[in-house]
C-alpha cells in the first residue's frame, strides 16, 4: 500500500535503533540514553521490533515481531517472520513497536493502539508489555495518556535523570489543530502524568525520537510536515518546549519515522528513516559529528531489513541475549537475493521467470528461496522455491526459470549451482552453473540467466548477498 500524505490524521512512525556504547553498569544503563535506548558494556548485538505491511496486503501484520543481528545491519527474522505477541485489547492490533531496556535490567514494550490504515481512529491509549528476556512478554496493560479526541501515536520512551522518572513521547493533535510532541512521565509505564506539549514548532510535526546527554545535548529528530523529512531540534535540558529546530532536512521520497543511532563499535552515528512514498522501505544516513546537524547517505548494500518490516525499533542486547533469542524463537528456512548493483531489487520468480526486482512487491514469498543441496552434486546449491516447493531455479537456453522437479538428471544438473566469493565484492556470493561451469548466474535487463562473465559490470551483475 501507499501511504497517504502526513497531515493531522496520516501515518505514525517507525523506529529503528543500532544502539550506543557506554560503560556503565546494568543498573544505570538507561542513565545514558541514545535514541531513547541505551547499551551497556555487555551489549553485542541488536534486535530489532516491528510489525509488516506489503502491497497488496499478503505479508501484513499488526502484531509485535522480533529480528536479531550482530551488526545492526543485516537482519535474522525471528519466529519465521510471525509475531510473537499481538494486542487483545483496543484496536487489536499494533503499530510502531518500541523496545527499551529500564534501569532494571529488563525490557518495556510500547507501541501504537491501531490496527490497520484506519487514520482517523482515535485512541488515548498505547500498549505496554513488560518482558525480562524479550522471550515472554508480561503485565500487558494499556495505560491512558490524555482525554483528548485524538490518537497517540509512536510512543518512544526515554529516562528523565532530572525527574527520575521515564519519558513517555508521542505524536497527538491538541488545541492547536495539528499533530504536536506530547510528554507523559512515569515510574511504572502504567500510572502516567499529566500531559504536557513537549515540541511544537507552529506546523504538524510527528514520530519523536531522542538522543539524550550527548556531550551535554538533548537531541530530538522529527518528521516536519513543512519539510516532508526528517528534521532535528536540540535543547541542553529535557524541559517541554526547550528544543530548538536546527539540522537541514533529509528524505528519499515521502519520509518519516527519524531513528538516532550511535553505533556501538565506532564514533559513527546513523538516522534512519522509513518512507511511505513508495511503502515500506528503510533509508539511512550517517554523519561523524551529530552537532552539525548534517547527514551523507548510507549505500543499500550496507543493510537489508527484515521482508514487509514497517515502523521499527532497535535496541542493542548482550552476546547470550542473542543466542537465547535465536533458541526460543528460530531463524527463517529461507534466504532472499539482493542484488549487487542494484540492491534495491531481490531475486525473484514472476510467471515462473526468474529476474530481479524492486522491493517491496507481493507475492513477496516469490523472493523467499530455501537453498538446498545441489541436486546433482551436494557440495553445491539448489534453489527451492518457497512459494512453490515442487519447483527449483534451473537453467535452460541459459535463461534461468522456476521449473517443475522432474526427478532426471538432466534437470537435476540444470539446477545446481556453487556459491563462490562475490566476482564484484568477496564478501557477496556468486553461483557458478554446476554443467556449464564457464558461466555463472547473473542479471541481464533483469532478467537472470547464466553467462560468461568477463567485464566489471559482467562481475557487478553477477554478485549477490544472500540474507533474509
């Protein structure tokens, strides 16, 4: 889908967080907050919340999925892409998904009281799960934050040392007639305060996301109706109405959703963004210094997100957190293709043709591959389609289609292939034909099929990353 333009009853946000390095303690981890979240010495690793949505609505979800990754880059979805909790309350659904370790060690979930693309439903309320592991979630509850008739959207949270209490950040439309920052503090993300406009700079803005105490800087990044991208404001306390609009806009195509991120191995600091114009695809930019308020572009080929991921929030988590994640709810049993080159587009099938395409797109489980051992030869790799487990990737005429498994050799030859380091890029893949062994698979008008390969942009069409 679509998403409509960001008025007063548009889309609320998604977040993505690739974590922060500090050395504190697990107790005050939450003391130094970056993108409302905060790392910890032990932290090694990410996971991500969001929910899905795709075009023509076969992998939506509104419920609380979960991806891991040991680089923040690329993506291992949990639980085969399912979720793993959904609201029973309220709309009965989810959006914008927000994780956050407290000052206890364990985690809070919030996210947005919808379901769907109703923009004109009206909620005071946000969901609230409790969860120590990320494994179970507890004490689900979904507390009020203000009577207005309105929404609450995007709620973020963050730890207020000057009030000892957490912050609790969303998008509504109060008296003024446009979508404004509100604030709620809270020592239990169950009993609330008083609402207070935290930012409105005179003209719709939503989606929040904070990076507190930066060298004594309070950075707030915003999606500004006037700029259509993301904007950031910043203020030296944590007081409503102290931040001041100062960064140059950044989008690709209709943007929101702005997520601060401090890597946790470098001085490098990332701001995604979710686009909605087309739907469903993350951007990022990078800068070394986040008081210039200036932002350089972060190539595609650095980071794939999970497929039909919307909204999302990322917190960094231990080495064991990881492992546990991974043990209780299973990577997926397939991969997907992106291209070198081109990677905004994954390699799919399409009237049994294989080619690559511009994501998102439905069926999406046409780009969903289990790699099998090859059928001729088990050193090498099949391709089995998901969407069609009786039919394999195989060459014929070297142009490369999904065929039925006829059980002959013949084909069984035609559809194996050996994964070798990337012809462009070593750390891609590239598939040489298991009996035509000159040649490898690559991409020609987007369309696949096997070649020699012999010139630089013969070695870029024929190089692939194989994630999920």
């Amino acid at each position: 889908m679509s998403a409509p333009s960001r008025t007063p009853a548009a889309m609320p946000s998604r977040r993505l967080f690739l974590g922060a390095a500090t050395a504190t303690t697990m107790a005050l981890a939450t003391d130094l907050t970056l993108g409302a979240r905060s790392a910890h010495a032990a932290d090694s690793a990410y996971v991500m919340g969001y929910f899905t949505e795709s075009p023509n609505g076969l992998g939506t979800d509104y419920g609380l999925h979960l991806a891991v990754s040991t680089d923040s880059l690329n993506w291992t979805p949990l639980n085969q892409n399912n979720p793993v909790v959904t609201p029973t309350a309220g709309a009965g659904g989810l959006r914008d998904p927000f994780i956050m370790r407290k000052r206890d060690g364990t985690f809070v979930v919030l996210a947005t009281d919808l379901k769907g693309t109703d923009w004109g439903y009206n909620s005071q309320y946000i969901h609230v799960w409790d969860s120590p592991d990320l494994r179970t979630f507890t004490n689900y509850r979904r507390p009020r934050l203000h009577d207005m008739v309105t929404h609450s959207w995007a709620p973020e949270a963050f730890w207020d040392a000057s009030r000892n209490q957490y912050a609790i950040l969303y998008s509504s439309v109060n008296s003024s007639g446009h979508n404004v920052l509100m604030v709620n503090h809270t020592s239990d993300f169950t009993t609330v305060s008083a609402p207070q406009v935290f930012f409105d700079p005179g003209y719709d803005v939503i989606d929040g996301d904070m990076a507190v105490g930066v060298n004594g800087v309070n950075y707030l990044y915003f999606k500004s109706s006037r700029t259509g991208g993301l904007v950031g404001a910043r203020s030296t306390s944590l007081n409503p109405g102290s931040f001041t609009p100062f960064s140059t806009s950044v989008a690709h195509g209709g943007t929101e959703a702005p997520t601060l991120v401090k890597s946790l191995t470098s001085n490098t600091w990332y701001l995604w963004g979710d686009t909605y114009t087309p739907n469903g695809v993350f951007y990022a930019w990078r800068t070394d210094d986040l008081a210039s308020g200036t932002w350089t572009p972060v190539d595609q080929r650095l980071y794939t997100h999970p497929v039909n991921a919307k909204h999302c929030t990322i917190a960094p988590i231990t080495g064991p957190e990881y492992t546990n994640l991974l043990a209780r709810w299973g990577a997926p049993a397939w991969n997907r293709l992106k291209s070198y080159n081109y990677p905004a587009r994954y390699v799919r099938h399409a009237d049994y043709t294989a080619r690559i395409d511009t994501y998102p797109f439905d069926p999406y489980t046409d780009s969903q591959w289990k790699l099998v051992p090859g059928l001729a030869d088990a050193s090498g790799v099949s391709f089995q389609s998901v969407s069609h487990p009786d039919r394999h990737l195989r060459h014929y005429d070297f142009a490369l289609r999904l065929d039925l498994n006829d059980g002959t050799g013949a084909f069984a030859q035609d559809a194996t292939f050996h994964r070798v380091a990337g012809l462009a890029d070593a750390s891609w893949s590239s598939f040489r034909s298991h009996n035509q062994p000159t040649r490898h698979i690559r991409h020609s008008g987007y369309a696949l099929r096997i070649d020699p390969i012999s010139t630089a942009t013969d070695r870029a069409d024929a190089t692939f990353s194989v994630g999920h």
